[in-house]
C-alpha cells in the first residue's frame, strides 16, 4: 500500500488558507512544504511540480 504525499495535505491546507484569504500563510506552508519534499521526491516529482504551481 502505498503513502499520500505529505505534499498532499499541505496543498489542501493552502487552499484552505487561500479560500479564507490567507494568502501569506498559504504561500509559506506551500514553500516550506516543497523545500522539504525536494531532497526526497526531486525537483520533477508530480506532487512538487503540482504543489509548486498552486
């Protein structure tokens, strides 16, 4: 069985701090969230590439 992407639940986090019209906060968790999924998943990994573009 495979594990989510701990990326996963930091985008829906994100978009639930960006629907509540947190940018700033969304934005931060998005950065520190990939800086930390990069050493692991690479810099082309769908879920930092899609965790990037959010």
């Amino acid at each position: 069985m495979s594990h989510p992407s701990p990326l996963t639940a930091a985008a829906h986090q994100a978009q639930a701090l960006r629907a509540a019209g947190d940018l700033a906060s969304a934005r931060r968790l998005l950065t520190d969230a990939i800086a930390a999924a990069r050493p692991a998943y690479g810099e082309d990994h769908p879920d930092v590439l899609g965790s990037a573009h959010l």
